[in-house]
C-alpha cells in the first residue's frame, strides 16, 4: 500500500475486540519470551504519524494480556506515546503515561504507572520475574497497589540495560504470601 520512504498520517478512534501486537509489530507470531533468541528487532517506522483514542477490549504482547485498553496512542518521529491509558491487568487496574523511544540505536522507555489489585505472581510471570532468580513468581501471593516511576533502556531485541535502569517506586502488598 505504501510505497518505501512514504508517510503515514492516520487520526482516529480505535475500537478493536481484539489486538494482538506481536502480529501488529512483526507480522507474525512471536515467540512469547522476552530473552528469545529471536534476531527480530523492534523499530517504529520513521514515516508514520498516528493519533489514536483507544477503546480495545483485548491486548496481547509476548506474555502481557490487556482488558478494557481505554487512552491515547501516539506514534510520531519513532516514538510511541501512551496518554492517559488506564487498562485492566491480572486482576487489577493500571493507569499509565509513558514514551518508548525508538529513533535511536536503543529503545529508550519511561514511564509513570499507578497499580491498584494487580496480582504479584502474575506481573511477575508476565515480565519473567524481571531477569532475576531470586523472587520467583511461583514465590509470591497478593495484590499489589504501587505508583511507579521508571526510566529504562534496551537494545532493540528487548535486552534491558540494568545500568540504565532507574526507578522511584511506592510500593504496598495486600494479602501477600
């Protein structure tokens, strides 16, 4: 549809049942490890621009599952911008702001999230107990409620640069284990 080097200007209202974005962003089904051997890299095309108000009822990526995706999505100059997003996760509700920045040679990502009734085990499980062995998923029980600030780099295969990694986070547990 679009040729190489050609721009896209979409504005619009997004109302999906389903969206899975391993298929979206790689145009196939990916493995559903972070850490896969996969050579595949993430990029946003340098020529699209998008404004989107989010209403998705279903969101998959990797190991994340999505309800009731409610918020902004922007993508302009190879970054993808989320306003305003509030969405339904392990049992609990997420309310988040953040970039990923994508135009350099790492994904550059900050966020600023509130956490109220996610259950522990389950976030855990999503992100791969956070590329630790110490607190396992399998350890933990309860909700967590939590005001996040996080400011993290990657390569574009999704490999986290601990070094870069910065986070100012209030965290409580309810009925923990």
């Amino acid at each position: 549809v679009l040729s190489h080097n050609q721009n896209l200007r979409v504005a619009a209202k997004l109302y999906m049942d389903y969206l899975d974005l391993d298929a979206l962003l790689y145009g196939k089904r990916i493995p559903t490890s972070l850490t896969s051997s996969s050579p595949e890299k993430f990029d946003i095309a340098p020529h699209w621009v998008l404004d989107f108000d989010c209403d998705i009822q279903q969101l998959h990526f990797r190991r994340f599952r999505g309800k009731n995706v409610r918020g902004k999505v922007k993508i302009k100059d190879q970054k993808l911008i989320a306003e305003k997003l509030q969405l339904g996760v392990s049992g609990g509700k997420v309310f988040l702001d953040g970039v990923l920045d994508a135009s350099t040679d790492d994904l550059n990502i900050h966020t600023v999230a509130k956490l109220q009734g996610v259950r522990i085990a389950d976030l855990f499980y999503t992100f791969e107990n956070f590329h630790q062995h110490f607190l396992m998923d399998n350890h933990l029980g309860g909700e967590v409620f939590a005001d996040i600030d996080l400011t993290m780099q990657a390569d574009k295969q999704w490999n986290m640069r601990r070094d870069a990694l910065h986070a100012a986070i209030d965290v409580r547990l309810s009925h923990g284990v």
